[in-house]
C-alpha cells in the first residue's frame, strides 16, 4: 500500500492498522455467516434467528475474526504487530485453562 511520504510514519502505521481492522471486521461477518449456511445448515440473524443460530454465530465470531486479522494483517505488511494482538487478546483465557504458558517479564513489558 503507497502512502504520500508527506504523512509521518506513526500516522501511516495507524492508518494501516485502521484499514486492516475495518477489513477484517467486514470479512469476519460474512465468513461466519457463510459458514453456518453452508457448513451446518443454520439460517437466520442475531436478532430474528433460531437461539441456535445466534449460539454458533457469537461462538463462531472471535476465532474467525482473530484468524481474519492476521491474514489481513500479513497482506498489509504487519503481521508482527497483528500476530501479537491476537496472542494478547487468546493468551489470557488459555492461560486461565492452562493451554498456554504465562509469558516472560521482558514480553509483558514490551506489550504495554
């Protein structure tokens, strides 16, 4: 993505990261809902469906949307960046089921 070289590089960064995000929440939606038509035969909305359908459409949500956002991220150049949101946004409910490892000092004050 060509940005004028008159925009600094922190506001390019975050406008990047702006775009990605709205991509992927776009991408997100129709993903999952492509999926529960397809896929498991559910039709409906979050407001009107059958209470199956709105079950599998919020379970169905964070994971699509965190898989979506790196991918986007990548195609955007900054999947380091968005590879380490997504880690911080999964590694607090893993590590409270014990699926993930508590992380290093050094990497928890380079996140904040």
């Amino acid at each position: 993505m060509i940005l004028p070289s008159s925009i600094s590089t922190e506001a390019r960064h975050y406008l990047v990261v702006l775009i990605v995000f709205a991509i992927t929440g776009l991408i997100a939606v129709f993903l999952s809902k492509l999926i529960l038509s397809c896929a498991l035969g559910l039709e409906g909305s979050l407001w009107s469906g059958p209470w199956s359908f709105r079950v599998a459409y919020l379970l169905l949500i964070p994971p699509s949307y965190s898989v979506t956002l790196v991918a986007v991220g990548t195609l955007f150049g900054k999947r380091a960046y968005f590879t380490r949101r997504v880690m911080r946004i999964w590694g607090r409910p893993l590590r409270l089921i014990g699926l993930a490892p508590k992380p290093d000092a050094s990497e928890q004050r380079r996140d904040r």
